[in-house]
C-alpha cells in the first residue's frame, strides 16, 4: 500500500510538472515535438539529474515506461486545452506549485532510502523539486523561475524540514508525506502573494 | 565486421557534429580553444548523455582516445577552412543533418544492446542525435534548433520508428542502418525546405 | 599527509569557487536562496561532472558532507561582506583564478587514480577547474566566460601538461601540484593582462 502511495503521487507530480512545461514551452510558441521535449525535461529532470548524482542508473524512466506515457498524455492534452485557455499563467503557476510539493517528497524519500544524512536527503529534495523547472527555464531561455525573488527552493527546503520534524514527532510517515506536499504548495502560493506586496520584507527576514 | 561498421559511424558522426560544432562557435566569435570546447559537447554531448541515462560508465570517451583525436582534428579543420569559406550556412546544415542521423541509429543500436523498450530506443536515438545540438546552442546562447518551426527531433524520431519497422520485415540490419541513416538526413533537408514555403501546413499536420 | 594536502586544496577551492559564485549571483541581484544554489553549482558543478563521466558515483559531496558546510560558510560569508565591499569585479576574478587551480589539479588526480590517459587526465582537470563556471554562467544567463577572448580552459590545459612535464622531472608530487595551482592562477591572471591590449596577438599566436 505504501508504495502504491509513492506510485500515485508521481503519477500525479509528472502530469503536472510535464502539463506545466507544456504550458511554458507553448507561451515560447514552440512546435509540438518542442513542446513534448520540454515536457519531458520538465517532468523527468529534477529526478534524473537526482539518480544521476545518487548513481541510481539507468534511470527509472527508461525501463518503466508509465512515466514517458503520462508525460505524453500531459503534453498532448496542453497542447489541446492550451487553444481554448487564455488564464494560462495562473495555472502553470498551481501546477508548478503542486510538483513542486509532490516531488520534494520523492526526493527525500529517496535520500532516505540510501541512508543519507538528513541535510543532503532535504538538497536531493529541492533538487528533484525545482531542477526539472531550471532546465526548462534554461532551455527556453528563461530566467529560472527558482532565482527570481519569489520564494521557491526555501518552499522545498521548509516544507522538507517540516516533513523531518513531522517523522521525529512520531507522525504517520504517508500523513507527513502528504502535509509535506502540502505545506510547500502553500507557502509556495503565499509566497507569490506576499512578495508581490512584500519584496523587501522577504530580504530582510531570510538575510 | 559488424563491429568495425559502427566505428566507422561513429567516426562519421564524431567528425561532422564536431565541425558543426565548431562552425557554430566560429559564427559567434569565440577564441580557438573556445571553438574547441564547443566542437567537443557538440560532437559527445548527446552520447554522453545517453550513456549517464543508462549508467554505462565511464563514458566511452575518457578510455577510448579515438574521439576526441578526430574532434581535434574536424575543430582545427574547421578553424582553417573556415577563414576561406563564406557559404558556413549551407555546409553546417548539412553536416548537421549527417550526423543527426547518424548519431540516431548509434543511439537506437545502444538501446537494442540494453534490452530497452523500442520507445526507449527511439527516445535514446533522438537524444544521441539531438542533444549534443541542445548543448551547444545552450552555451552559445541560441535557441536550441530544435524546438525551432524546422523539423529536427521529428526526423530522429521518424528515422528511427521506420528502422525498427525494417528490422521487423527482415531487411538486414547494415542496410536498415544506412536506410535509418538516409532517411533521416533526408527528412531533415526536406522538412527545411517545406518549412521555408509550408510553416503552417506542417503544424496543422503534426497535431 | 598526502591525503590531508588533498583535502586542503579541495577546501580552498570549494570555498574559492563558492564565494565567486556567490558575487556573481549577488551582481545579478538573486535572492539569498538563489546565491546559495549558485554558490553550490559553481563550487560542485565541474567535481560532479567530472565523477558523472568517470562513474565515480554516488558524487562525494551526497556523502561527505564537508564540502556542502564549506559553500554554505562561503555562500553567508559572500552575502554579508558583498554589501560592504565595492570591487567585487577584482575579488571575483581573483577568487576564480585561484579555483581553477585549485580543482584543475583535483581533476587530474582523479584521472591519474583511474589510470586514464594523460590527455584524458587533463582534460578532467579542465572540466574539473572550468565547467562549475560554465554552469554558473548558463544559469545566469551570462556568455560564459570561457569562451571569451580571455584564456581559461588554455590556463588550465598548460597547467595540466606542465604538471606531467614536472612528474617526468621526478619533481615531488606535492610540489608539482603547488607548482600547477600557481601556474594556472599566474597563466590566468596575466592572460586578462595581456589580453586587455593585446587581443590580436593572442589570436595570431594561439592560431
């Protein structure tokens, strides 16, 4: 049962991270076949270049072929629903914000499960988290999302620390895991909303 | 001599990716030992990072100096014709196009070779052919070429979905990789073509 | 002993490299998280692309955590004299010149541990001294500074061979490595010298 939990929140983490590259490989009028490639990079990035560093080779994405399918269903359905929706930044925005929770979790767990220090468990975290949305920002030649003054990688970091002290006080690991991915959605859409009144206040208090 | 038939592609495609490569970087100004640089991620880039994906180190390169002698050489070649040639336009393209499908048919044997899905065969052919390309447009600060209107990752993916349907109608495997070969290279010139007269043709038939 | 010299240099430059990434997040304003992860990327990027390549994986600083203590040192250290020092330019070239040496030499140790090619081990050396600036600079969205007219992956290539001409020597191994590190840092600095009034000349004579 608990790795069938696993299994949905990636499910549910690639979809959105691979609708969310969809979306911002669109707003760059790229051609479909772009737009696939930008999904997949979106979706499979962070946790690549994660298995890359932990050694974790091949990467699950090329013997289980589930994840490249749900990208694709992900890519195809942006490119439809992307003709008829115009509020397309607000929802790439959620979508990232959902990833972003659902895969520093993943992270973790996989930093837990090679028996790594918790400081490096929470980096594999932000790394699966926000690494996919920096490659795709690099390719599209963005400005990564992450650098910008909005808070995003402190969101992974918070919410894995919290996920940390949530275990350490004897909570039910799959109920930390989904508070975990909760509490980074949310203070990723708080974040957005103080910062867009509140630049300085956010300097101020992380230096 | 099967054998000796993929080192000879492999040379191939080492060679004109890296001239490629290093007429990109001549375009851009860079000083020798930058065009270098830039020959070498062009020319290994997409095999290297195919080759992390499946965990196959150390990558093929650091033990076998036969690529990077012939990347010295397309990058000083490079460096020497390319003060007498104006027409860099035409022969990058060209070189380009060899070598993407050379390096997708590398690419796909590499998968074969590993068991992998032939979906996965095709996705490591289009990254062995494609992302040494996205490599050094990245660190030339171009838009990749490949989520340009032109088609690119299509002709990879096409080339490769028609060598496997050669293989299953018992054409013999040398000749279905120069087919693969062949065709890719020629798709990629055609789609240019039909892209310059057809852009919006090609986007109604693609979704 | 050997061991523990190793380790010295490998502080110095994580900490070199680190706080010249740091100013340079800090020129492009990001906010403290932002010049954390740059900080990481510019002082890990080029060791972990170096141990990707060889397999040498998982990367060190996943299990040692020292390194990762040393950036972080780097990163709040850059942040708070950042707003008080004003020629940040002159430190950063300083800062980096210094850690090309530095992990140039790390990079060829690692070459020379895995028996590899002389050529090969330099070339390490190169990615090793020269790619984590190459990462920062894409994330910045800067040219990276390797490819401009100024000599870098040069400074580092020279230092290498020279390394090897200075073993051949049988000058004492450590020695060697100073002389390297102080060779490349020298090469570099008076290669921006030479190169502000004479980027002609450079170019014939490296051509």
């Amino acid at each position: 049962m608990h790795f069938s939990f696993i299994n949905i929140i990636d499910i549910l983490g690639t979809f959105s991270f691979a609708a969310a590259g969809a979306f911002a490989a669109m707003e760059k009028r790229l051609d479909p076949f772009g737009v696939l490639i930008i999904s997949f990079v979106t979706a499979i990035g962070g946790g690549t270049i994660r298995d890359v560093l932990i050694g974790d080779l091949p990467v699950s994405w090329l013997s289980n072929i589930s994840a490249s399918v749900v990208i694709i269903i992900a890519a195809i359905a942006a490119l439809f629903f992307g003709s008829y929706l115009k509020k397309l930044d607000r929802m790439l925005f959620l979508f990232d914000a959902m990833g972003l929770g659902l895969f520093t979790m993943i992270g973790i767990q996989k930093g837990i499960d090679h028996h790594l220090n918790i400081g490096i468990c929470v980096t594999l975290g932000t790394i699966t988290g926000c690494f996919g949305g920096v490659l795709r920002d690099v390719l599209l030649n963005n400005v990564p999302l992450i650098f910008k003054k909005e808070i995003y990688a402190l969101a992974s970091i918070v919410g894995g620390c919290i996920f940390f002290l949530l275990l350490n006080w004897h909570v039910e690991q799959s109920l930390a895991y989904v508070l975990g991915i909760i509490l980074v959605f949310v203070i990723r859409v708080l974040a957005v909303q103080f910062n867009w009144s509140l630049p300085k206040f956010y300097e101020k208090k992380v230096r």
